[in-house]
C-alpha cells in the first residue's frame, strides 16, 4: 500500500527521514477544533459539465474520506475538483516536495516509488496525496503515471477547510454517541476512534422500514436520534418484539449469527442512525461477539413469553 495512503485521520507518518529539512513553506500547523466555521474563506469553483460531473461522482463514492460530507460540503467538495490529465513517464508527486493537491484516481495505472523503490501500483482507481496535507510533512512517495490517465485533483486548503474538518466533527460526534453505548465500553479509545471514522449516517422517516426480516444481514445500526420498532413475522402477522431509541442499536445479531435477519426493523418517527457495514464490524467489533451473543437470549426470552401469550 502507499505511503501516501490513509483511512481518514489515524494515518501514522511515514516520512521520518524528511524530519531534518528546513521548516517547509507548507509546514504550518492545522487544528481542526479551533478553526472557526465563520472563517470558511472562498473555495475555487471549476465548472464541470454534466458527463463530467457523472464520471466524478462514480470515481469518489467509494472514498472513505467523503463519507462525513453532507451534501452541501459533497456539493462543495465536486465544484472544486479539477481535472488533470497524465501522460505516461509523468511525474505527478515527488518525494520529499510540498503537499500542495489531493488525487482521486478515474482511470491509469500510476506507480509508487519510496528511496528508488517501487512499492505499490495503482490501477484505475484509488486516492493519493492526502498524507502531505493531513500532516504537513513532505511527500513521503513519488507517484509517476505509467499510462495516460485521468485525474481529478483537489488543492490542499479546500481539503483542509472541507474534507479534514468535516471528519474531524464527524468523529468528534460519532465518538459521543458511542460513549453512551455499554457494549462499546470495552473499546480503547483508538478503537473506537476507528469505529467512528467508519459509521455511514443515514436517515430515515417516521414509518419507514429499515431492516427486513429474512434479508441478508449488510450492517449493523446505531440509534443517533429518534425510535425504531422491532417487529417479527409470526404466522403472517408481525408482533413487536421491542422498541429502541437513542443510544441503543440493532441489526448486530445476523452479523454474529452469519444468518439471515430474525425481524424487521421500522422508525417509528424520524430517525437517524449512525451504520457500521459488515466488513468494519468484523475488524473492529468482532471481538465483542460474545457480548453480543448474550443479547441473543434477551431476544429468545422474550419470543418464548410472546409465544405462551398467543397459546
């Protein structure tokens, strides 16, 4: 993997041998918490067309660092992205320069060099360049194209004023409500750092069904705000099992169980939740399985009364 390669702000710097070079021009320090919101500055604007736009949003939808955006940031975020086109042999980033842009790759295959040493290949997809930005240190790597190619790039103080800040507050936030879930009191604070910096936020509407019983389990949920119902299917009709509200979850069972979903899961009002996927529940919290395990009998408990009651 890259040197210049991260998962958000838990990134350890890599370039150590650079410590000994005179105070870059870039090397000023950046504290997202005492950055005002009043002091935004204006962001560039390039104007996209609407094919380009489209063959923007399908290159970031999987980046990680743009999961905490609202939409108006992911508005800002793709006004302010431009296009930069590669040719083969050509030198994108070099080790030991300024951070000035961050890379999403479109399309090429671009080849990391760290001390003359090729250490990672990019094909057709992937970020760079962020891990100068995020520390304000010299490239750790050299990134070269080794095909025409398409970039699009991002300049390192929108980064900062966007996607730095923005998963800044996202943790800060996510990490406030995991303090006030029980099971997660067995966490060190870096992972659940790590647990916040993986949650999706979704919302949903007073009704709405979130999870359906019989589905392949995809996640598990984190109630941010409001309540949901839990309902099972007995005999065609469905009966509440419970209801949950703010700080409490639900959906973890079929993750432990690697089984289909036991019930069906609807906001009872407007709802927000914080979603931890599959994969980020398997290496963060699986080794809370056994705690998790033991809620399954809470469940069975209470189905085994349900049933004496409709005898």
């Amino acid at each position: 993997m890259s040197s210049e390669t991260t998962g958000l702000l838990r990134v350890e710097p890599q370039a150590r041998s650079f410590a000994v070079r005179r105070k870059s021009v870039f090397a000023e320090s950046y504290d997202p918490e005492n950055d005002a919101d009043d002091d935004e500055g204006a962001t560039a604007i390039f104007p996209k067309s609407d094919e380009q736009r489209a063959r923007l949003i399908e290159s970031v939808k999987h980046v990680l660092l743009f999961r905490s955006l609202e939409q108006e940031q992911m508005s800002q975020v793709l006004d302010a992205m431009f296009e930069r086109r590669v040719t083969p042999g050509e030198l994108i980033i070099r080790q030991g320069d300024d951070g000035d842009n961050f890379y999403v790759i479109e399309s090429g295959v671009y080849k990391v060099i760290v001390n003359d040493n090729h250490i990672h290949t990019y094909n057709n997809s992937g970020i760079f360049g962020e891990l100068a930005l995020l520390y304000n240190m010299p490239r750790a790597a050299t990134v070269q194209a080794e095909t025409e190619g398409l970039l699009w790039a991002m300049d390192r103080q929108t980064f900062r004023r966007i996607l730095l800040k923005s998963a800044f507050k996202k943790r800060k936030m996510y990490e406030s409500l995991l303090n006030s879930v029980p099971m997660l009191k067995a966490l060190q604070n870096y992972e659940r750092m790590n647990l916040a910096d993986a949650l999706i936020s979704k919302r949903y509407t007073s009704s709405e069904r979130i999870i359906k019983q019989g589905d392949v389990a995809d996640g598990m949920y984190f109630i941010e705000d409001g309540t949901v119902v839990v309902k099972m299917d007995q005999e065609g009709s469905e009966i509440e099992i419970s209801r949950l509200s703010k700080g409490e979850y639900f959906g973890e069972l079929a993750l432990v169980t690697h089984r289909p979903r036991a019930a069906s899961v609807y906001a009872e009002t407007d709802v927000k939740v914080a979603f931890l996927e599959t994969e980020a529940f398997e290496r963060i919290l699986g080794f809370l399985k056994d705690i998790l395990k033991k809620r399954m009998g809470t469940y069975e408990h209470q189905l085994a009364q349900l049933a004496r009651q409709a005898l």
